[in-house]
C-alpha cells in the first residue's frame, strides 16, 4: 500500500479546511439522485399520494450513516472496502462476492443509462436506443476527464450536474406547494398492501446503494490520501461529517420533492406510473417550462450517475479481482445491458424500478461488512466506531433485511 503523509492544518482554518476537503461525498450523493431514484418515488407518489414520505426520510438517515462509515474506513485504513474484502476473503469466496457486487453494478449503470436516455426521449424526441448510445459516450467524456485531470475537476463537473438536478426536481413545487398535512402524515410508517412494500423496498435500493457503499471509501482515500499521523487522519475524519451530511442532505431534499411532486400533481392521473407518462402530467399541470426543466434534471441524473456507477464498478473489481480495466474499456462493456434492453423495447420506467428492488438486496453484502469493519479496533484503530454508531448500523442493517425478507414472504403469499 503506498502511503502519502498529509501535513496538518493549523486549528484556526477549521472552518475553511473542511470546506476545501468537501467533494468526495457529493460524487457519491449521485447515487442516491438518478433515474431509478426518479422511478421509484414518482411511482410511489403517483399512486399512494404521502403514504410513503417515512421510507425516504428513514432511508435518508441511514444514507448519512452508511457514507460517513464508508470514506471514514478508507481515511483510516487507506485502502477501499472492495481492496480490504479482497485481502480477507479467500480466492473463491472472493470470486463469488464480486459476482454479487458486479451484478449490483450492472443493475445500477443500466438504470442510469435508461433514465438518460428517457430524457433525451422526452427533451428531442429521439429513440431510446439512440439516446442509450448518446448518453454512453457522454460519460466517456465525463470519466476522459476524471482521467486526464484528476478527481477534483470530476467533482467539479459531478457538482455541476447535481445543481441541475436540485433544481429540475424541486422546481415543480414552488408551482404546485404539496399539502403539508398530508406530507406530515407520510412520516407515520405503514403499507397498505405488497405493492407498497415492493415501492418500499424499490426506493430503499435506489436511496442506500450498494455501489455507493463501496465508492465512497475509495473516492475519499484517492481524494486525501493516506497518512501515518492519527491527528490528521481525526482531522479528515471530522471534516468527511461535514462533506456527507452536506451532500445527503441535499440528495434527501430531491429526493423527498420528487415524491411531494408526484403526490401533489400526479395523484389519480392515468399513465403517471411510467416517467414519459409522469412527464407528460407535470407538464399539463405545471406548464412546459417545469415540464423541460423535469426532463433536464432527469438528463443530468442519468448522465452523471452513470459515469459514477462505472466508476464505482472499477472500484469494485480493481479491489476485489486485483484486475485493472480502464474506465473507458469498462464504459464501453457495461453499456451493452442497457442497449440490449432499450432495443428490446422493454418498459423502461418498470425496468427501473426492478433493477432498484435488486439493488435493495444487493445492500447488505455491501454493509454489513462495513459496518464490522468499521467497528474492529484491528482494522481502524483509534477511529473505530463508537458504541452508538455501531448500534445504528446495525439498526439500519437489521431494518433492511427485515424489509427484504417481507417483500418475499408477501410476494410469494400473493396477500395484499
């Protein structure tokens, strides 16, 4: 492992230092914005109004938790979860945990590339397997420059694009306020029925994402670097509480409007549980103007979560199989699900929301390792987690098998 000592910062500059560290975290916070996140809360908002207003919120807060664990395990350790996996895991046991990762990353860049390519769709009227190709290349542009000039003007371009975001989903609000009573009632948690534990599921896979938990740690070690003085490495530590509760705050924000908006414009319209039919509503209710910031915001989401995923994937396999493929080859490779299923004229929103549900289940490969990890004074030191923080991952991780194994017994029971 090759270490880089990073010089302390003088205590007066606190407030600028951890400013000038914040980043990593908003690259990961994409995962929790893109098109499978647009999917799952349109469709929950659509159909079941402020029902489900508690899964997000929850979700949210376990999102904060989860990202803070993840950069907090590659700042002290130096290395990503997927590397630590690696040098843990037997040769056969770890062939077999990548599979499940890899296939985790699959059904989130093929989400992300059928959402960019729906809003093409919408934006310019282009076909879905043409606007796929488009979006592709697209990320190769934005992972061409994570390449030739560095994290830090990745960020840049990821932050740029998560603004457009904000503002393409929350727009719709300030035309069309949601009932705060009916959105305050949202927070009391309940079903009515397994299509809501399935949305439920859905949207806990789109909000706490595996290949997130896995980045992020990466993302924050590649970012600061690794150093051999405790004091810097609290500093850093400290300063990531910032960056991720920054960046969540602001996924949980969009994510939250996305589902006010549908509850409050799209209750009771037909066709609004697809994202062409949820577009075509706000734009009927709302006026074209949100109508074509809606399906800018969408475009963004699926263009820089795409180039996250990927990301994200290298991550995974460069850890875990030790193999080194470049981002652009691996770009090129993981593009071809998606174009296969645009091709074969699949419903797309209904592809989203299922590949979302597979990721839900894909979430405690990826936590519960971090959370022993993280709690292990053999791996972390001095940094390892506190009683309390041990309690809530495993609080967070115990509430999301559970959701998991429901989803099953009622969907194989065919009780509603």
């Amino acid at each position: 492992m090759t270490t880089t000592t990073l010089p302390a910062r003088p205590a007066t500059n606190g407030r600028w230092s951890r400013l000038l560290l914040m980043g990593p975290a908003f690259v990961a916070a994409i995962a929790y914005v893109d098109p499978g996140n647009v999917a799952a809360n349109l469709t929950a908002g659509a159909n079941y109004g402020y029902l489900l207003v508690w899964v997000l919120v929850a979700a949210n807060a376990m999102a904060v938790l989860v990202q803070y664990q993840s950069a907090k395990l590659g700042l002290a350790t130096g290395l990503s979860l997927p590397e630590i996996l690696g040098k843990r895991l037997g040769t056969r046991r770890r062939r077999l945990y990548w599979v499940q990762a890899e296939v985790v990353a699959g059904a989130t860049d093929m989400a992300e590339v059928i959402g960019g390519a729906v809003a093409l769709n919408l934006l310019f009227g282009l076909p879905l397997l043409a606007g796929g190709l488009i979006i592709g290349l697209a990320s190769m542009l934005l992972l061409a420059l994570q390449s030739a000039r560095g994290q830090r003007s990745f960020e840049y371009a990821i932050l740029i694009l998560l603004g457009i975001i904000a503002v393409g989903f929350v727009s719709g609000l300030f035309v069309n306020p949601p009932d705060a009573g009916g959105a305050l009632s949202g927070l009391v948690p309940r079903f009515e029925g397994t299509d809501t534990v399935l949305l439920a599921a859905s949207m806990l896979g789109a909000t706490v994402m595996p290949h997130a938990i896995y980045l992020h740690s990466a993302l924050a070690r590649d970012r600061h670097g690794f150093s051999e003085d405790p004091a810097v490495r609290t500093r850093l530590i400290r300063a990531t509480r910032f960056d991720v509760a920054g960046a969540l705050m602001l996924a949980g924000v969009v994510n939250i409007a996305m589902l006010l908006l549908a509850a409050s414009s799209l209750r009771g319209i037909e066709g609004t549980d697809t994202i062409a039919g949820a577009h075509a509503a706000v734009t009927s209710a709302l006026g074209p103007v949100i109508g074509v910031v809606f399906a800018i915001g969408l475009l963004a989401s699926g263009l820089a979560s795409t180039s996250v995923g990927c990301y994200a994937g290298a991550t995974i396999m460069g850890g875990l199989l030790k193999i080194r493929v470049p981002l652009l080859t691996r770009r090129v490779i993981t593009l071809i699900p998606a174009l296969v299923i645009l091709g074969a004229g699949i419903e797309p929103t209904l592809a989203l929301v299922l590949s979302q549900v597979l990721l839900s289940f894909g979430i405690p490969f990826a936590l519960i390792p971090l959370i022993r990890l993280t709690g292990n004074r053999d791996v972390m030191g001095i940094h390892k987690d506190s009683t309390a923080l041990k309690i809530a991952g495993w609080t967070s991780a115990t509430l999301i098998v559970g959701l998991n194994c429901v989803l099953i017994v009622l969907t194989i029971s065919g009780q509603s």
